[in-house]
C-alpha cells in the first residue's frame, strides 16, 4: 500500500534558480522516475571571493542516479547549461536538447575532457521522449536564443509544463514563432501544474520585438564616422545576427573578439542558425587594413567583466585592438543585477577615451530583454489554465509579483507555490501541497577545485581582505619549553612594516610573556600556546589599531 502511495505522489522541487538568477535546475519526480529540467550556473556574488562560479548541489541525484531517466535542456544559456561539464562528471544520464542547444553542450563537453563518455540526445518540437511512467514533449518559445522550447512531462497524475525563458515575439528574427496553437493544445487537454519564467513580472506591458535592435543598430552604423564595436552575451545568436545584417547594410566587415562570442558564432555558423553573407567575416588582425568606417567589431563584455575583450580594448591591454577617439561603443545588454558598476566603471573609461557610447535600452533601442513581461506570461497563464502554479526563475519579489499575475488570471491564491531552493510541491490526485525538503544548495567552484571551498574558507578570505593576516614564528625547546628564537612577526596587509616597528616590537615583547606564562602554569599543548597567543595579541593589536588581523601562530620544537 505504501509503494502505491508513492507511485501516485508527485513531487517538483529546485535545487538551484530561485530567489536569484542562475543556477537553474528543477526536478520533477514522480515513482521511481527522476527527471532534470536543466543544469545552469551562475557567477559569483561579491563576497565570494576568488570563486569562479556556482553551481546546485547535485547531492540528492547522485544518491538517486539509478531513477534519473533524463536531463531535458530549455535552451542554451550558460544559466542553464553551465553545470553540465560539472554535473555529468558523476551523473551518466541521457541529456535531451535542440540542435544548437546541444552543439553549444558538446563544446563544452569536449573542453572538459568528457564529451566520449555522455548521452547527447537531440529533440524538437515534434519529439516525444519515454521517460519511464512518464512523456516528455516540446514545444516551441521565443526567447534570446534560437532553438528554444518548453517542456511538457506527461505524469499519470496529470501535465507539468516548465515554459524554460520565454517571451511572445510576433516578428521573431529568424521567423520561427512561438507554438502558440500547440501551447493552446496542452492547456485544453489540462495542465496540473505550470512552472513559469518570473524574470520580467515587474514590467507591464509586452517584451518588445528583437527586430526593434536591428532597425536601431543599422541607423547606429550608418551615422558613426570610425569603426562601431558592440558589445552583447555571445550566446544572443539573435542580436549577432541583426549585427552582420546591419554591417553588410551599412558596407562593413564584422570581427569577432572574444573567446565565448568566437565559440558560440562558429557553432551556430555550422549549424546553420547564423546566416553571413561570404567575406563579411574577417580576422582580428585585419582591422587595421581596412578604413575605419568599413569596421564593424562585435564583442563580448556587455557586463563590465574586468576580463572580457571590451574591457582588455578599454584599457588597451588587449593583444590585437584598443578602442581609439571617435569610435562609437554599443553596449547592446542590461546589466544584470549586481554588475551595474562594472558598467558603470566601462562606460566611464570609454569616454574618457573619446568614444560615443551607446548604451540603455529604453532610449536607444539597442537592447530589448529576451523575457516576457506582464502581458506575455498573462498570455502563458490563460494558454496553459493551470490547476497549480510555481513561479520560477529571477528574483523572489519577481516571482511574488508572478503569483498575484496568475490569481489575475483565475488561478487559487492556495494553489500557487513559492519554493526556495530544496522546498518541494508534493500533488496527489486530491491536493497539492508544501512537500518535505530536499537536500541543495550550491557547490562553488575555484579554478580546478569543485566544491573545495566552503563557508569556512570564504571567511578567512574575507578576514584577510578586510585587515591582513600576521604570522608569529616561535622555536621551543621540546625538553624545557623555553623560547629559542623568535618571536618572530611578518605582517601581510596589516601594517606598513617599516612604520609600525614599535607596535610589532611590543606585540612581540606580549607574545614571548604569554608563552612564558604557560610555559610556568605547565601549559604545553600547541593547541593552548596557539590559542593563547591569537587571544592575547588579538586584544593588544584590536586596542592599538582597531582592526582584526587574521593571526597565524607557527610554533616549532627543537
């Protein structure tokens, strides 16, 4: 009875995408079926210092990897195909993706080393996959990358439709239109369950055509008199593709410059999802043959990354191109949440330089969002006519401002589900309700470490960014415990040495009296001396200078 009770039990939880943009993976559970609705990372928050990125705690699908019957990709963008190089390290599972989706996959795959050993498993939005007790269908969105598509698992309880990003563009660039009459289908067999994209609740109105960027940019073309350099996300296939138009509009040859925007347009060029015209294209180091006014550079850095190829041509430390007086800089993105000084800090270095700046989407036009606002997820909401509803992606007040969108639209205010990372909705065929919790959270990654590094580490690199470490060197002697050297001090970020000789004289004097000190109460243990000396000079040093310095005791006996 009780395993029948099981097979009827849904269960859909995050471990990674809510409450912040990134890291976006989702599970739906239902029996002894197991299935990953994407595999994002996200970058790392200030305070993370030296982290590279953030991915989910993959921890519950490791112990239940034997159920795991798929990992099914919306599409392409690092949020949610970033942790893949990471996750299918441990987890041989089959990964079902678009055509471009998973060629941008097995680039990444093959960078890692494991591309030989994964199940890459190309759909669209005809595809139908057997997933156990269940079937997982697709079907066509708009978003800021071709290929795009939701996803709707078919449960003996009833539909569960993950809308992956999406907007509603009626003159989407590359003329494929969202499944409308599909999306229709589905809401009319009966959705159990919608899990929508929340980034853009805040906005009223719809999310603009991408085609308004290519009318701006080629009017941004035809009047700069020097070279243009746009900066955007490598993976908007979209926007590189309005840049080309604009530039063979506008008779000028495009260059591409950075390492992910070279990468993501060689495979979208040999899949067919990018269209150039023969000779457009041209190296790097041809720039500077060619006039000015035929130039046109496309680049990453729409963010202000310190090492991505704007920046490196902003501060002219990049190997082929420096930005020059008169060029005019498009910055075709919004900054995401958390890099707005970084932008800022960009913006503010390319016109010291002398460049026209081009940025702000609302003024310009140069950028529109790849997420519906209000209007479009009302449309998703009044397709899809969900019994349940689970905001998804974005920031929490976005997700909250989804849920009243949704009781707008008819949905039960108690059958709207907010879930913070390991929360689960648990739907059986009577109710739907706060399921029990799962294990998550994030795994950080430090260069070749994989999850290395914790709370404890990120502390003391904290403490040592903020008031510098100081190291104190003693010798003993291991037969009567007396000092034989030392205390020797070495300051790190701290003091300036030569100017605080007589405050690192007297916190040496205090160092060798507490030893001293335990040395004559048979005090002996390394643990005891170490913790005495960190308390004692911790005090003296916190009195004298009002700052806490990390203090590493180094004890030797001899």
């Amino acid at each position: 009875m009780a395993k029948q009770n099981n097979q009827e039990r849904l269960l859909i939880f995050p471990l990674g995408g809510v409450g912040e943009i990134g890291k976006n993976m989702y599970v739906v559970e239902y029996g002894e079926d197991i299935l990953v609705i994407d595999a994002g990372l996200k970058f790392p928050e200030e305070e993370m210092l030296g982290i590279d990125i953030v991915i989910p705690d993959i921890t519950y699908l490791l112990e239940n990897n034997e159920r795991i019957r798929g990992i099914f990709i919306t599409h392409g963008h690092e949020d949610h195909i970033g942790a893949l190089p990471y996750v299918l390290r441990d987890l041989k599972v089959p990964v079902y993706g678009t055509r471009l989706t998973l060629g941008l996959v097995e680039g990444k795959l093959r960078e890692a080393g494991i591309l030989r050993q994964n199940q890459l498993r190309v759909v669209d939005s005809d595809s139908m996959i057997e997933a156990g007790a269940c079937k997982v269908s697709f079907f066509r969105t708009n978003h800021s990358i071709p290929d795009s598509v939701g996803i709707c698992i078919e449960t003996p309880l009833g539909q569960v439709v993950h809308t992956g990003d999406f907007k509603f563009d009626h003159t989407p660039v590359n003329n494929q239109h969202a499944d409308l009459h599909k999306m229709a289908e589905i809401g009319q067999k009966g959705v159990l369950c919608l899990m929508s994209d929340s980034t853009n609740a805040e906005r009223s109105g719809f999310t603009p055509s991408e085609r308004l960027v290519g009318v701006a940019l080629s009017d941004v073309f035809e009047k700069a008199e020097q070279r243009v350099i746009v900066a955007t996300f490598a993976s908007n296939v979209h926007r590189v593709q309005q840049v080309i138009e604009a530039a063979v509009t506008n008779n000028r040859k495009v260059a591409i410059v950075g390492r992910s925007m070279v990468n993501v347009v060689n495979v979208a060029l040999e899949l067919g999802y990018l269209h150039v015209p023969e000779g457009t294209l041209i190296d790097v180091n041809e720039i500077n043959k060619l006039p000015a006014e035929e130039v046109v550079i496309l680049s990453t850095g729409s963010q202000g990354e310190p090492m991505s190829a704007l920046s490196r041509m902003a501060y002219a430390t990049h190997k082929s191109v420096d930005i020059l007086p008169g060029d005019t800089v498009i910055i075709a993105a919004t900054p995401i949440p958390g890099n707005e000084r970084y932008v800022g800090r960009i913006i503010d270095k390319l016109y010291r330089i002398g460049a026209t700046v081009i940025h702000g989407s609302r003024e310009h036009n140069i950028h529109v969002s790849g997420h519906g606002s209000q209007e479009d997820l009302k449309l998703m909401l009044n397709l899809m006519k969900p019994q349940y509803f689970v905001p998804i992606h974005g920031e929490f007040r976005m997700q909250k401002q989804h849920a009243q969108l949704s009781i707008d639209c008819g949905v039960d205010p108690e059958n709207i589900f907010l879930l913070e990372n390991g929360d689960s909705v648990e739907i059986t065929e009577d109710q739907a309700r706060y399921g029990p919790k799962k294990p998550s959270g994030v795994v950080l990654i430090d260069g070749l470490g994989v999850g290395d590094v914790g709370n404890i580490v990120l502390r003391d690199r904290k403490l040592l960014s903020q008031d510098g470490i100081l190291v104190v060197v003693v010798t003993l002697s291991k037969q009567t415990g007396q000092i034989l050297s030392g205390p020797d001090i070495i300051s790190r970020g701290f003091v300036y040495v030569r100017e605080s000789e007589e405050l690192l004289d007297e916190a040496a004097k205090l160092v060798q009296q507490t030893l001293e000190k335990c040395v004559n109460q048979n005090v002996n243990e390394w643990s005891s001396l170490k913790n005495s000396v960190r308390d004692q000079l911790g005090r003296f040093l916190f009195d004298r200078t009002r700052r806490r310095p990390m203090i590493l005791p180094i004890i030797m006996e001899v």
